[in-house]
C-alpha cells in the first residue's frame, strides 16, 4: 500500500510529493522504538511528551517520514507530513491499512460512567454463545479468541485496535466474527475510535467522574454522546439506552440514524425487567419487550447488574440473537474480577471486592449488599490522586450516609499525598453520623475491617477491584485487595485451617 493510499481520507495541511505518495509502507506506528524500515511515524502532542522529540530516532530506523499536526523543529530535515489532528489521521490510516474491517466485523461500543465492564463480559458471553469468535476490550484485560492480553488502556490506540481487528479476522475460521470494547470519554474525545463504524452502542448511564478532563458534566456528556451521533464515521446502526437514567433520557431523544432500544426498570422503557429476585446465589428476573418474555438466571448479585443484564440483552437482540441463546450467554458469564467479587474462606461474613470509585459506583455497591440483608454494612474505600477532586467528598458522604462502618484509607495516591486525598473525603464523611476508622497504609486497613467484622455482616474493599498494584509518587508495588484480605482471613483463623477466630 502506497502512503496516498494509507492516508486517504485523511485531511492533509500540505500535499504530499509525488515520490512520497509513491513510496510503499510497510507498517505504522506511534512509538518509537517499535519503528522498522517502511514505516510511518506519528508523533502526538502530549501533556508529558512531544511526540517531536522521537522523529530522529524514527527515521534512523527507517521511518519514511513523520506524520503530526505540529510543526517540524528548526533543523529536521527528514520528510514530514502536516495534518489536521494527528490521532484522527493515525485512525483513519490504520482503517485503510488493515482493511477497513470495522465495516466488516460487527462492533459493540459500551459508555457510560459505570456498568461498563460487567456490561461487556455479559454481552461477549453472549455472542460467544451464539458461536461468534470474539474480541474483548475494557480496563481489565483485552480478549482475542482464547488469547488474553494487558489492558494498559480502558480502549487501545486507535492503531492497536484496527491490528487486534485484523487479528480477529484470520481467528476461528469461516466463523463469524464480534467485537466489543468499552468506549471511554477519554478515548472519544481523544480520537482512539475515530471513524470507526459500530454495529451498536450501549450507554448504560452517567454519574460524576473524569471532570479533571472534561471539566463539566455538560463535557464529559458530550464525549460520551460522540458514540452516537458519529465520530468521524456513522452513527451506529443499533443504540440500546438506559432509559431510567436521566442523561440516557437526553440521549434517547436526539435524532441519529441509529434504531434505539431503551432498557430500564420503568414502564416507558421499552426492554424492561420484572420480578426480581435477588440474593448471594444471584439473580432471577423476567425480560419483557414488547411480545416477547424470558427468564434470567445470572450468578451476579444485587440491582445494579439488572441494567447491565438488560443492556446485554438489548445487544443480543440487535444481532437477532434468540432468547434462548441469550439467556444461556448470561447465565455462562459467572462473575467479573473486582466487580462485587467475593473472598471466601469459610468465614460466617462476607468480605467483597468491588471497583467502585464514584459516589453513584459506591451507593450501588453498598446498596446491594443492604439488599443482601447485611446485620451490618463495613465500607473501606479510598479516592484516587491526580484524579477528579470534587468527588472525593461526595464519596465520603455517600459511605458514611450507607455504611454502619466506615474505615477511610488510601487508594492509588500517584503523585498526591495519601492524607491530603483522605482530607479531602473526609470532609464528606463528617457530614454523616457514621463511625469511621482512618487508616492510610491500605493493607493495615483490610486487616482492621476484617476484624472489626461479625456475622452475618458485609465487608466492601471499595475502589481497586482488579487492580494488583497500588501507585505511589515514587514506586509501584504489587498489592491485590483480593489477596490481602484472603491472608488477613487466614491469619484470623478462617480458611485452611477451618478454624474461627
């Protein structure tokens, strides 16, 4: 493929000579340090990086020119090409040199604030049980077929999903082929998914986060709404949207192309759920849409996977998928890690691991387990540095508003320090009547929650789920919530030994 080729479509501030638009390209990339002979090289601006500062390097490895939308510096003289917006041109090379194969293998695009995950796992199970070879992207690891990989971002690079694309199609062979993603804010207003063409997009709701990016509410909701009004590409043929939330109601009402289901608890809804039942075994409940009804039978616990149940079945439906190999999809997707994940050694209460990491994540997490009938409700939470401050408080407010127990304590701090973040939500907190532990060393704080636990009682280790690391201004270190209350546990007696403390 010539570099005209590969860059068709793509809006150019120069025209490229003739010998350039004539020259083969072997490949693309944005690092550096991956570039071989035949390349093309983008460079991005970044808030810790200039991407700039690696085009010499590029091109001694046989870059055939640089491609960006900021100017060369003084004294480069290699071949560089102007664009428009650097991570748009890197999205729509990377479609033309793989192929175009988002318009030819299905995509499901899930945004929202929470739910994203667990929505992805159940809609993948899904397809996979509709005998569709599948690919999986989202925060916690990336799937391709029987493959699974590290998730250094929630959606990839544009470039490294159009290569998992083109891995996905030489996977399975004559069988058809899907592929879901979680769609950040980040990577829609950022470009990563830049004229893709989606099959469906799911918004499952929007609550409080990420406003050290997007600044406002107004903000963040106009990133996530670029998944259905188009971006760069067309809207999504299908839109399933959670209608009992108050942005998906502004969202169902725009006008797309998209044909729109709207899911939810309410009667306007269009797929809706009846007679929940609810407990630690799981879930049981009847879908309705319009004159066809079935039963869910799902190992995830509590109300808040009944809309994500909802918006995968809503994703099955837009692949016409029957009932019956829904209901056989959701029921085979037996839990997410860190998303209400329960630790288990024989202890007469339940400790929990959840993701939760904004106000509305936490009142959810915690409301299921009241919705478990808890004797008592014990919360440790902490909130993330160099991330949104204003939701600490309310993180605080609502642990303390929910929980019998509260035990404060340290998340990923980065480059913050741990007690000015605990400061922070502990203004929410006061607010509340509700006993509070402060414990900044995290595994110390699992220790005293465990302890502090009886029967018949919940424990919610809140805001790192999967995470095995914990990030501090100078180190990372490995640590697994999961883990440490698992040794804490057996250090009280439980588990091995079968003993009580």
């Amino acid at each position: 493929m010539t570099t005209s080729e590969v860059l068709a479509g793509v809006p150019l501030r120069t025209e490229l000579p003739p010998s350039l638009a004539q020259t083969q390209v072997s490949g693309l990339d944005y690092d550096s340090h991956r570039i071989e002979p035949g390349y093309l090289f983008f460079a991005f601006p970044g808030s810790r990086v200039d991407g700039r500062e690696f085009a010499n390097q590029a091109m001694a490895k046989g870059a055939i020119a640089v491609i960006t939308e900021m100017p060369a510096r003084a004294g480069f003289s290699s071949p560089w090409i102007a664009v428009e917006h650097g991570r748009h041109a890197l999205a729509l090379a990377s479609k033309n040199f793989y192929g175009k194969l988002d318009e030819k293998i299905p995509l499901v695009g899930i945004t929202g604030t929470n739910g994203k995950t667990t929505t992805s796992y159940l809609v993948d199970s899904i397809l996979r049980a509709a005998g569709r070879t599948t690919m999986l992207a989202g925060t916690i690891e990336y799937h391709l077929g029987s493959k699974i990989l590290p998730a250094p971002n929630t959606t990839p690079e544009s470039l490294d999903l159009h290569r998992m694309f083109a891995e996905l199609d030489q996977l399975g062979g004559s069988a058809p082929k899907a592929a879901t993603m979680e769609v950040s804010s980040h990577a829609l207003a950022l470009g990563r998914v830049y004229g893709l063409h989606f099959h469906t997009a799911v918004f499952t709701n929007l609550t409080q986060d990420h406003l050290d990016f997007h600044k406002t509410m107004e903000d963040y909701f106009a990133a996530k709404r670029l998944l259905f009004t188009g971006s760069g590409g067309p809207p999504p043929r299908f839109s399933a949207i959670n209608r009992d939330d108050e942005w998906g109601r502004r969202l169902a009402g725009l006008r797309t192309a998209s044909e729109v289901l709207t899911y939810g608890l309410g009667g306007d809804a269009m797929v809706r759920a009846r007679h929940i039942r609810t407990g630690l075994n799981g879930l049981r409940f009847d879908v309705t849409f319009e004159k066809v009804r079935f039963e869910i039978d799902s190992p995830l616990i509590g109300k808040v996977n009944v809309y994500n149940i909802l918006a995968a079945c809503c994703v099955g439906m837009t692949f016409q998928i029957a009932p019956e190999t829904i209901m056989s999809g959701i029921r085979a997707c037996k839990g997410v890690p860190g998303r209400f994940e329960r630790v288990d050694e024989g202890q007469p209460f339940a400790v929990v691991v959840d993701y939760s990491h904004t106000e509305d994540a936490l009142q959810n997490a915690i409301s299921v387990a009241r919705g478990l009938n808890a004797k008592r409700v014990i919360t440790l939470f902490g909130c993330g540095g160099d991330r949104d401050r204003a939701k600490r408080p309310l993180m605080g407010q609502a642990a303390g508003e929910l929980s019998d127990l509260v035990i404060l304590t340290s998340d990923n701090p980065r480059s913050e320090e741990p007690l000015q973040i605990m400061n922070d939500a502990l203004v929410g907190l006061r607010r509340t009547n509700a006993r509070t532990i402060i414990e900044p060393d995290r595994a110390t704080a699992i220790r005293k929650a465990i302890e502090e636990a009886h029967a018949g009682d919940i424990v919610i280790l809140a805001g790192k789920g999967h995470e095995t690391y914990q990030i501090f201004r100078d180190r990372t270190i490995h640590f697994d919530d999961r883990e440490v209350a698992r040794e804490a546990l057996r250090g009280f007696g439980f588990g091995q030994n079968g003993a009580a403390r």
